[in-house]
C-alpha cells in the first residue's frame, strides 16, 4: 500500500489595513482586493500542492497569536506585515519561535516609499522578500516558499 505524501501546509497573513485592498490608496497598493488576492493564491495552491491558511488582522496581538497557533500545525509562512513591518518586535518575535520558513511580501516596492517604510523588522527572519509587484507578490512569495518547502 502506498503512503500519502503529507500534504504542505502554509499560513498566509496580512496584516492592519489589508482589508481595504482594492478601496485604499489603490495608486500605491492597486485595485485588486484582499478577497481576490486569497481566491488566486488558493487557485494557485492547489497548483503547487500546497493547503494554505488565510488570516487577515487589524490587531498586533491577533497576528502574534495566529503565528504561536501555527507552530507544529503549519510548515511555512507567507506575511504581508503591512505597517507592523517597521514597527512590531512582537511579531518578529512570534516568527522567530516559528520553525518553518517565512517569505515575507509587500504589494509596493518599500524601498520607492517614505524612508521609514526602508526597514522591516521581518527582513533578517524571513528566508527572502517579494515586494513592488502588486498582487502578484503574493503569488511568486508563494511559489517560493513552495519550492524552499519542496511542494512544487
């Protein structure tokens, strides 16, 4: 009998304001929204083999627990910290307790915004970063993260 490769699993998180996508600053972050964004990765998870978990907060400490829980239960992480990228030791901390690889994503190039948007506190725990690509970050963070994860 044979064995059934064990299915990967991957929380996506997106973190305060995500929930406006598509309404909000649409010349920085484009017109797509977050219920779109989640149709496509889901569409493209089953592509890759891959089971995600989609989570979307407006709260620092939601987020923190949506990562704790996810220890031992998923296998990588996919964050759009959004503001909390520059400002949140707490989440850098629950990542860090988090054994898995993390790609971290930003639908606007950070780097082409103001300078305090330069830093991320999530830079050096993530594995890499996608940003400036619109939705589509989402997608190739995903593809990556597949790939490091061997699911695709």
């Amino acid at each position: 009998m044979a064995t059934r490769k064990k299915k990967t699993k991957v929380l996506v998180l997106h973190g305060p304001n995500l929930n406006l996508l598509g309404t909000r600053e649409t010349d920085v972050y484009g017109t797509a929204t977050l219920a779109s964004i989640v149709e496509q990765l889901g569409t493209l998870a089953r592509e890759l083999g891959v089971e995600i978990e989609s989570f979307q907060s407006n709260s620092e400490g939601e987020i923190v627990s949506a990562i704790q829980r996810a220890r031992g239960k998923q296998d990588g992480i996919l964050i759009n910290p959004a503001a909390y990228t520059h400002t949140s030791v707490a989440i850098r901390d629950a990542l860090l307790a988090f054994s898995g690889p993390i790609v971290e994503v930003h639908l606007s190039n950070v780097h082409r915004r103001e300078e305090f948007r330069h830093r991320s506190l999530m830079a050096d725990v993530a594995i890499g970063q996608v940003l400036g690509f619109g939705a589509a970050s989402y997608s190739l963070g995903l593809r990556a993260l597949a790939g490091v994860l061997g699911s695709d």
